[in-house]
C-alpha cells in the first residue's frame, strides 16, 4: 500500500490531478490500468470493473493476483442527505481502495487536495477519519468485479 500511496501522491502533486488507475500486483508481477474515462454511475463502474478484470486475465500473464488498487479522484461531502458533489461543504480526494485477494479484506485511505484561490493544487493530506485513523476497512463492490472478471466467476 506505501509504495501505490508514494507514487499517487508524487503523481499528483506533479501534475495537479490523478486519472483513475488501477493498480494489480500478481504473483508474475505488477501492472496497471489507466481509466481513460470512467463512469459517474456506479452500476455502470461495476460493469467496467468486471470486463476490465476479464480482459486483463485474457491480455496479460500475471498468474493469481495478491492485491488489487483503485485510484481516484472524488468530492466527500459533509452532509449525507445529497450526493457529494452537491455539497456545498465537499472537499476534493483522492481515494486509494486496495483489496487484498488472499483475504478479501478491503481497506481504503484518502488523501484531501488543498487548492489555491485559483485552484492550484498546494499541498495533498492524509484525511484523518472519524476514528482517528487514516485508513480503515471498506465495502465496495468494484475491486472484486475486477476480480471476479479476472477468474471467470
């Protein structure tokens, strides 16, 4: 998980934003894949998720996968009642999912984007959530669509 947190962070701060990427480490290796676009609509993001992960079983040679990343930019809102990106109180992150396949625990962490008056990205931070900690274990159903288009199930 550092080395994918390492290499997001120093991506984005390089260049002001982070496209959705996913990121597969398999016992022949790692790999990744850069979403050119990726839906707003979640059941339209399962669906890629699942030919996502069947075409990569198909195209590359990776043997059974260890852990699987998503990485990618999203509004968090404050208020529950509406969707983040109406929120008038959102902050900008960047979400980094990881799914351990071995154990099928899924962890998240995010990262809050700190823009300048002119929307210049100045500084990128851990979010620090409600506990206290700044990742915590997750329920999504998108890493294991990749998984189960990768295994044929």
């Amino acid at each position: 998980m550092e080395d994918v947190l390492r290499q997001a962070k120093d991506f984005v701060l390089r260049h002001g934003y982070h496209p959705p990427v996913l990121w597969i480490q398999g016992t022949n290796g790692r790999k990744y894949i850069l979403f050119e676009e990726f839906p707003n609509e979640y059941e339209e993001k399962v669906a890629l998720m699942y030919v996502a992960g069947k075409q990569f079983a198909q195209q590359s040679k990776m043997g059974p996968l260890n852990n699987v990343f998503l990485v990618m930019e999203a509004w968090m809102g404050k208020n529950r009642t509406i969707r983040p990106s109406q929120d008038p109180e959102r902050i900008e992150v960047l979400i980094i999912s990881r799914l351990d396949v071995l154990t099928q625990e899924q962890t998240v962490t995010t990262l809050e984007y700190i823009r300048d008056e002119n929307g210049n990205l100045i500084e990128i931070k851990d979010s620090v959530l409600p506990d206290g900690e700044t990742a915590a274990k997750a329920e999504s159903p998108l890493l294991p669509a990749f998984i189960a288009g990768y295994t044929g199930r």
